[in-house]
C-alpha cells in the first residue's frame, strides 16, 4: 500500500515537474501581454491576449518581467514623450499642453477589455470634447496594430505606439499578474501638463472613463 502510494505521488510529481518545464521553455516574441495557445471567445483576464500556433499543444505564458524606472504622482509634471501614432506621424505630449488630456495605459489591442475600454471612450468622446480634453491611449503595440484597430473600432482618438515600454516604465505604470502583464491605468493632466487623477482598474475598463469624465467635468 505505501509502495503503491509513493508511485502515485512521483508520478503526480513528474507529471508537475513535465508541465513546469513545459511552461518554461517557450518563449514567445510577444512579451507585452499573457498569451495562450487555444482559441478562446472569452477571458477572465482583460488583457489577454491570444496566440494561435499549431506548433504548441501546451499553455504557455510570457515570462517578461516589467520593471518600473520612476513614478508619476499627483501634482506633478510626467515624464515628456515623443511617439508615434496610428498613421505613423510624431507624437509628442508638449502637444497638448493648453488643454486637458487623459493619458491611458492599456495592454494591447484586441483584447477583450481593452477593446471595451477604447470603444467606452470612443461612446464618450463628445463629452471629453466637450469638457475641452484631448484623449490618448498608449500601449506597446507598433503602428500598423494601432490603425487595424483603430480603423476596426472607429476610434477617434489618437493611439501611441510606446514599443519596448519606455513610456511605461518612465511614467512608472505597474503591471499586474506578478509583473507578467501590463497594467491598465490612466492619467489626466490639467491644461498646465500636471497630473490631477490617476486611476488604476486592470479588470473594470469601463470604468476609467467614467471617473475620468468625473474629474473633467468639475475642473
């Protein structure tokens, strides 16, 4: 009976040790987001992001650690930028300057919350307009990702693409799931360029805009 025992638990053991080295030998390219091998409609996870490979039978997750270089607090004036983009064209954050601008960090495009973040802002952009604001979204996504989905979506506002997430880490964004996965939070900047809200909601997208509206509107 202990000997029958000690079996079943070497090999649940190897069968552990299998799908641990199993996780840890595949490296992806993609490393701003958590992927998955299996197609999925659905995800509890609001920044996953879906890789589709037939070369893979496994699960396996991005072991990309981001690392944060500095913070931005309240009352201060962010680090300055320049990116590019959805149409390739040079961004820089002294362009806003005059006017309020809400500045949000997703984690990629095409992402079940993310998707619903940038379309609640796109539902709402006439009363950001209205209250005088520019909006942003940033995330480390290239150019061409950023026009599919800006165009898909009928987004009216400017995406920039932050690739190697200098911006992020220069503004000290935090990062969620053990620093696995890019953190979703937004900022709004006075018409001075300081920072008077900074809102973080990784899993309640829908929710950035309402409180950035909030603020905006008793400015």
């Amino acid at each position: 009976m202990a000997s029958a025992t000690a079996a079943s638990a070497s090999l649940s053991l190897s069968k552990h040790t299998l799908l641990a080295s199993s996780l840890s030998t595949h490296s992806p390219k993609q490393h701003s987001s958590l992927f998955l091998t299996k197609s999925s409609s659905h995800s509890q996870i609001y920044g996953l992001k879906i890789s589709h490979s037939s070369s893979h039978s496994t699960p396996y997750f991005s072991t990309k650690i981001f690392t944060i270089s500095a913070k931005v607090n309240k009352g201060t004036v962010p680090p300055a930028f320049t990116l590019k983009d959805q149409d390739g064209k040079n961004v820089s954050l002294s362009k806003f300057k005059g006017k309020p601008v809400v500045v949000y960090f997703y984690p990629a495009d095409e992402t079940p919350g993310c998707t619903k973040q940038a379309c609640a802002f796109r539902d709402s952009y006439e009363k950001f307009k209205k209250a005088g604001a520019e909006v942003v979204g940033i995330s480390g996504d290239d150019t061409s990702s950023h026009k599919a989905f800006a165009k898909k979506y009928r987004l009216p506002f400017t995406l920039l693409s932050d690739e190697g997430n200098k911006v992020r880490k220069d503004w000290g964004v935090p990062s969620d799931l053990f620093g696995t996965l890019p953190g979703r939070q937004t900022y709004v900047l006075d018409k001075s360029g300081k920072v008077q809200l900074i809102y973080n909601n990784q899993f309640q997208p829908e929710k950035h805009i309402d409180e950035t509206l909030k603020l905006l509107q008793s400015l």
